[in-house]
C-alpha cells in the first residue's frame, strides 16, 4: 500500500482539486493522510464530508498545532500505514 501525504495549512480552497484528482486514479490501493499543521479556515469540516462520502480509500486527517512543514512531515511519517510515502501537496 501507498501513502499519500499532504502537509496543509489554511489550503482549503485548494484541497477539492487535490481530492477529485485522487477519485480519478485507476488503482486504490493507497492511503490519503493529510497532515493540518493548524489551519485556521475550517478544512477539518471539508474532509469530514468527504470520510463520509468516499468509499474508495481512506482518508486520516489529523491536525497538529502550527510548527512547520517539516514536523508536519515527521509526523506523517509516523502515521503512515503504507510501504511508500508519496508527498502530495495541496
């Protein structure tokens, strides 16, 4: 399995793109692990609607308190379930 990560912060208006493009793949074996690194325009409510919608992978979403990419990365990096850890940014 893939995980595919995305670091974000306050990126909402560009995480649609991002999760349609993800419906269009050919091959689901994957995770979507997103990584909000303290957003302050509400994307926990967008990604919430699509864990509930999307059938088709999961989708982690865990929000940590704004430090920067790179612990955003590490963190991720601890929570990836996948073999592969594919950067994906917003």
């Amino acid at each position: 399995m893939i995980t595919i990560f995305t670091s974000v912060y306050n990126r909402r208006h560009m995480m649609e793109r991002l999760y349609q493009s993800l419906l269009k793949q050919t091959c689901f074996a994957f995770e979507w692990l997103i990584i909000d690194d303290g957003s302050t325009d509400d994307l926990w409510q967008l990604v919430g609607q699509w864990q509930k919608e999307n059938l088709l992978f999961p989708i982690i979403y865990h929000y940590i308190k704004n430090g920067g990419k790179h612990r955003a990365i590490n963190t991720g990096a601890k929570m990836a379930k996948g073999d592969i850890f594919f950067i994906v940014d917003s």
